[in-house]
C-alpha cells in the first residue's frame, strides 16, 4: 500500500502492512490479524504512546534479563513481522538466545520465521524441538532443550495465557509485552509492559545498554525485589478508564 507520511494514521497503516506481509509470506497466522486488531484497540486507550507504567515495567524488565543466567527471547508469528530486526538488537544486547515458538499451524511457520530472523542477521535460531514444557498441549509446548527447557528467564512478547502461567509453573520468570492490561498472559506474568511491541522493543534495548554499564549489581537487584505487576496493571486501567472521562 502506498501510504504518504502526511496521512493521519500513517504509522499504523504500515505496522497493518507489516502484518499483512507477515500472512502473505507464510511467517504470521491468519490468527495474528485478529490479534494486532485486538492490540490497535488497547493501543488507542492507551494514547498510542509509551506511557509511565510501561516505562517503569520496561526498567524492571532489562534488570532482570541482566540478571539472569540464561534468557530466551521467544519469537512468534507477530513479532517476527512487526520487528525483526528490533528483536535481534534486543538479542545481541542482553545477550539472549532467540527460539521460535508458535500457536498455530501449520508447523512449517516454524522454519519460515527462523528464515526470515536469520535474513534479518540472526546468527543462530532455536527450534521447537521437544514437548518439554509441562501443563499444557499446544504446539507451544515444543521447546528447544538448549533454549526455554533451560531457561531461567522468557520473554514472550504477544503470547496467549497458557504457556504464560505454565513457563511460571516450572520456576520460570516471563517477561511479557502486551497491550490488554486484562488478558491472561499480562496478569501471569512476572513482569508486563503494556505497550505497542513497536515502541518497547526500542526502548527495553536501550535500557539494557543503560543498565549494563551499573557496575553495582545490587541496584538491579533492588529494582526487581520491589517490582509489582499488579500495580503496573492496575495503573495502565486506571489510565485507560481516565481516557472515558
Ligand atoms: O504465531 P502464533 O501462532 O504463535 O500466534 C501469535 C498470536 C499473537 C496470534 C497468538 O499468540 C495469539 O493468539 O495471541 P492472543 O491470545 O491474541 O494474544 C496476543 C496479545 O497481544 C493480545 O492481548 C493483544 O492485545 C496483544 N497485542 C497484539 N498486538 C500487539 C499486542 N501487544 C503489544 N504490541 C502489539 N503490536
């Protein structure tokens, strides 16, 4: 679609473009347009910026992916369009290994969305090997043994509920990012930025690079330890609800 700058909705005319390549291509689920719709609504209450509680949430999250001894980026269908190369960046950053991991079928979405992060400069790419991951029966309990089987700390950026609670189940922490400050995924995980994938990737990246030059570890640490979801969640609601008024 050719979209000019000087159009009102610009930016997210091309993001629904990404998406819609993403299907065309094989690497997003028919399913995942649904899902960013869901997001475009969230996103409008939000004022379609970066708002504080995603902010302090961002923060927390490049701590405790610091801290961790092994994080695992877990690539979906969605955000392999929406952002490949921010996800990458974010990758080399902390520095974390990337595996795929989807919902829907067809399995051959698995290889096509390795493809397409390696075309953007991945240089490996975990695959969903083994249905190591307990209390659930979806596809999405395929893991990588060298990848989310071993990690410590997941971010699941667009995921649905059940993997969410069922990776926390196995003394796992998930960093999540998703636009419903009421779905399932952002009220089970351990840490929610409730903002647009496309603004929070940047921004996690950056705080990374920030916070990798603290040479005190206790500052993370402290950050993590006084960290509360609920209370994020409850202030991108209440900025919602402000926005009716
Ligand atoms: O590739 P697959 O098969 O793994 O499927 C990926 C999707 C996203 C389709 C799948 O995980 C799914 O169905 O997810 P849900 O249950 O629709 O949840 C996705 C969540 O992400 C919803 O709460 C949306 O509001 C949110 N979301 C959608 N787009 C964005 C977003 N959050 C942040 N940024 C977005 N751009």
């Amino acid at each position: 679609m050719n979209i000019t700058k000087s159009h009102p909705r610009y930016l997210s005319l091309k993001t629904r473009d990404k998406i819609v390549e993403g299907v065309e291509k094989g690497i997003t689920s028919i399913n995942g347009l649904i899902a960013h719709g869901r997001g475009e609504a969230f996103d409008y209450l939000i004022g379609e910026k970066t708002q504080k509680f995603a902010l302090e949430a961002i923060e927390t999250a490049a701590c405790l992916l610091l801290s961790s001894k092994h994080p695992v980026i877990s690539v979906n269908g969605n955000v392999a369009a929406l952002c490949p190369k921010e996800i990458i960046n974010l990758a080399k950053a902390i520095p974390a290994k990337l595996e795929v991991n989807i919902f829907h079928p067809p399995k051959k979405r698995e290889k096509a969305i390795s493809s397409y992060l390696k075309k953007h400069g991945a240089k490996e790419v975990l695959m969903p090997e083994k249905p190591l991951v307990k209390y659930i029966e979806s596809n999405r309990r395929f893991c990588n043994p060298e990848g989310i089987a071993k990690a410590d700390v997941v971010f699941v950026p667009l995921e649905d509920g059940d993997r969410c609670r069922a990776l926390e189940k196995m003394g796992k922490k998930v960093i999540t990012v998703d636009l419903n400050p009421l779905s399932r995924t952002s009220k089970t995980a351990s840490i929610t930025i409730v903002d647009n994938i496309i603004r929070a990737l940047p921004l996690l990246t950056k705080t990374i690079k920030k916070y990798k030059k603290i040479k005190n570890k206790l500052i993370l640490k402290n950050k993590i330890k006084k960290h509360n979801n609920k209370k994020i969640l409850k202030q991108a609601l209440k900025y919602i609800s402000k926005s009716f008024s």
